[in-house]
C-alpha cells in the first residue's frame, strides 16, 4: 500500500551508518520535502570501520569525508546541513555502547520533536541497525514510527509494508548512493575494506521503498 504522509510536519530519519538514510529512506526523504516537511537526519555511527587497514584513509579522514558524502547527498534532496546531526559511535561497536547508543539518540530525537520517525528494522542483519532499533523501541513519544531495512540487500514489498517509490525512477536513487564513493571501491589500498558490491547497489538502487509500521 501507498504510505499516506498527511498530517507529517516533521520528520526524523535514524542511520545507523552514513549512507543508510539514502539507501532505507530517500524516497521518503524526497516525498517528505516535497510536501513541504521538516526532515532532520541523525546518522548514529562514525562510518569509520569499512577500511581500517587503509594508510590513504586513517580513521580521521574516513570519519570526515563520510560526513561530507551524507551531506552531499542530502543536500540533493533538499536536506540541508543544520538539519543533520552526527552521534558519532563508533562503527560496528554501537551494540557494546547501549547506553550511549540510547541517551545521545534520545537527545537528538528531543531537539528534532518530530511526529514521524524513521529508523532500522529490529530484523536488519547487521548488529549496529539492530541496536539503534532497540534504542529507538526505548524511546516514548507520540510520533508515528515506520521501520527500514537494509541488511540483506533485497528487494522487500511485504503485503503489509508501507510502499514509497523514488519519483525519479531506480536511476535518481542510484546516483545519490553513489555519492558515498568511499563504499564503493573509492578507497583501495585496503585489501579487506568494504564496497558494495554490484548485485547489493542493485538491490539498494530499488526504486520502489517499503517501511513497516512499529507500535509507538
């Protein structure tokens, strides 16, 4: 079904990664604005774990030009930099920092007050999605709260999930992950670093977006 954005004035998209806003919401993101809604970012890690043997990219580096493909990419969506906030945690560890994970995403969340929330799936395979979710289970408001997932890469249109489509097709989508070029093969001077892989940016290039709806 078609997800209904009425009432929505301002909205609060949680990444566990720089990067996962774009992959699990930005057609959300581009409908959201396009109906003139408030959208805040809050990107909960630093992104610094993809290359850790990389001598080009030492941790400070990553951290930063990260940041800036986040930015960069959001800015495309008319989601300007005041309206994002980096937590910060770090990379393939927010599991282990709980209660950080917890107080700094409560935080945010209070300065953005939004009535729409958006954040990673409880059933995401990756640990850090699935401790920001808990996190975001923690959190007691009256907003509406939608669910993404990223992890694996597939094509999800559940009968129950709520469905976005990208207004400009699988390609617009494809451009803005591609923003983030240090996860797909930008960086090489890591043997074992992560990219995305062709079938997983095919995956994540999906012009058509599902959300699940979670209890308040």
């Amino acid at each position: 079904m078609r997800l209904s954005l009425a009432g929505v004035r301002r909205a609060a998209i949680v990444a566990p990664h720089p990067d996962d806003e774009i992959i699990g919401a930005a057609a959300l993101i581009a409908a959201l604005r396009g109906n003139g809604c408030d959208v805040r970012v809050i990107v909960v890690s630093d992104g610094a774990a993809s290359h850790p043997g990389s001598l080009k990219w030492p941790r400070r580096r990553l951290v930063a030009e990260r940041r800036q493909e986040s930015l960069r990419a959001l800015l495309r969506l008319e989601v300007v930099p005041g309206k994002v906030r980096f937590l910060g945690l770090p990379d393939g560890a927010v599991g282990t920092r709980e209660a950080q994970c917890r107080r700094a995403l409560h935080a945010a969340l209070r300065r953005a007050c939004p009535d729409l929330i958006v954040g990673p799936a409880t059933s995401d395979a990756h640990p850090d999605h699935r401790a920001v979710a808990a996190a975001l289970q923690q959190w007691r408001s009256g907003a509406r709260r939608l669910s993404y997932q990223v992890w694996p890469p597939r094509q999800r249109l559940g009968a129950r999930g709520w469905l976005v489509a990208s207004p400009r097709g699988a390609s617009a989508k494809r451009s803005l992950i591609r923003v983030h070029r240090t996860q797909l093969g930008a960086i090489r001077d890591d043997p074992n670093g992560f990219a995305i892989a062709p079938h997983e940016l095919a995956a994540f290039a999906h012009p058509i977006e599902c959300f699940m709806e979670e209890r308040r």
